[in-house]
C-alpha cells in the first residue's frame, strides 16, 4: 500500500489541506476498514475499482466512482471490492462550502457524486480527472475546475477560520461560550455559521478535535493508560471518555488499540 500527499497551489491554500493517492493491489481476502470523523471533507476519485461502504451491520452499497463525502459524525466502514487506486482532495474543515451552492447540511454521512454537486460541469471533471495518467495532470485538472469554482461572493469568513484554529490549538478543550466570548459574536449565530459553512455544529468539532488528539496519543503509543488519555484530554471521567470514543469510533479504546488499523491510520492523520 503506497500513500503519499501533495501541497495545494497557494492560491488555494486557504481551502484545500492536501491532496493525496492511495494504491494497493487487489487482495485476496480484503479487510472492511474504519474511517472516523476529523472534522474535513474530502473529494474522492477511484482511478481504480470501486469501493463498498457499509450501512448497517453487512449491508452496504457501492460507493461513487467520483464524489465528496460530507462531514462524518459516526464511525464509517469501507472495503475495497478490487484493486485501489485513488486520487483524492482533503479540504480545510471550512474550506468546501465556497466551492458549491447546496447546504451543507445535506452532505452530512454522504458520498455525493460530482454530477449532483456541479452538474455538467462535474461529470466533465471527473472525466478529466480519470483519463490522467498522472498525479501532477491530475492535480492541474483539480486546481483549474477549483479555482474557477471560486468567485468574488465566496470569501472565506474570519470568524469561522478563527474559530477553528482556535480549536485546533486548544485541541477541542474549550466550550463554545468561551469561544464565542473570544471570538466577540452572539453564541447562536455562531452555531449558525458553523452549520452554514462546516457543516456540524462548534460543540461537535471541537469533540471531533479532542477525539483526534487522543487517537494520535493512541495509535502512536504515547500514553502509559486510558485513564491519563481522559485526564490529559480533559474529559470528565473514564466512564465520559469510553462513551465519546465508542460515539465516533464504534469501539472501545482498549479495543481500538488492539487492533490492526491499516488504512484508518492514514485517514486519522492530519498532514
């Protein structure tokens, strides 16, 4: 399995964190993998076979050849039906509203094909996109059809681009009247301009932020037990922090941990 990421074009910095390729041959005996929530949308293009995603239990659809999947706000599983071959798009967590008119609302737990997203002009794109034989065409196409999404009306809101990384560099440990108290605006219109534009709400991010910090304390062994990952993360008690973990991982911490997490890993890692 090869994984690699690319920088964004500056002008695109504001938006896009990365793009990234991911590649591994067909396996005999697939595993199905878990994606948790991190609080960013991606734009996925499978270059190669197709991917199933579960609903409930062992039912499951296939997913888009080409879509962007909304914000997650629940454990998601996925298993490759063949050989992987994906180039993808990482927004900033603020950073696809400007790109698109539908209320991102309506993305939340989805795989959107481009067609719904952008009409014609995304089925030309995605067309593009998978007739490239490389990732520096690939990323060329990306940034033209991106950068010609853009208009003079879609302007990155500050509040909410201070918001984040105010959340990002407390890792989730605040509450939203003190970051609304921060950021000097009325908590409701606040709550109004996340949903607007991230598509969750401030109090889920940040416990999307604070879930991430603990799952990188996890997967990189950095921890001597559960009960210091909940006191350092500031969560209430263990019995707060088993329950918020299972919320957005479907499993316990301890069997988290044990597992064997492969691609997970990779989507957990903010580049």
């Amino acid at each position: 399995m090869t994984y690699l990421t690319f920088e964004p074009h500056a002008d695109l910095s504001a938006f896009i964190n990365c793009y990234w390729t991911l590649n591994s041959p067909k396996e005999a005996y697939p595993e199905r993998q878990r994606i948790v929530p991190d609080g960013c949308m991606e734009m996925i293009f499978h270059c190669g076979d197709l991917y199933q995603q579960y609903i409930e239990g062992d039912h499951y659809i296939i997913q888009p050849k080409c879509f962007v999947f909304g914000q997650i706000t629940k454990p998601l599983y996925i298993e490759p039906t063949g050989h992987t071959d994906i180039f993808a798009i990482r927004f900033e967590t603020d950073g696809f509203t400007p790109f698109i008119t539908m209320p991102i609302s309506n993305m939340e737990n989805r795989a959107v094909p481009l067609e719904e997203l952008f009409g014609e002009a995304g089925i030309i794109f995605q067309h593009k996109i998978l007739e490239a034989t490389t990732t520096e065409e690939r990323i060329q196409i990306a940034e033209k059809f991106l950068l010609n999404a853009l208009t003079d009306a879609k302007q990155i809101d500050k509040t909410i681009k201070e918001s984040v990384a105010m959340m990002l560099e407390l890792k989730g440990q605040l509450s939203i009247d003190e970051l609304s108290e921060n950021m000097k605006i009325n908590r409701r219109m606040l709550e109004r301009k996340f949903a607007t534009i991230i598509g969750v709400s401030p109090k889920q991010l940040a416990k999307i932020v604070r879930l991430q910090t603990t799952l990188k304390m996890v997967l990189k062994n950095d921890f001597k037990s559960f009960t210091e990952i909940a006191h350092d993360n500031h969560y209430y008690d263990q019995a707060h922090f088993v329950k918020e973990f299972k919320e957005f991982t479907g499993v316990s911490p301890k069997a988290f941990y044990s597992e064997n997490l492969k691609l997970s890993n990779l989507f957990t890692e903010n580049e």
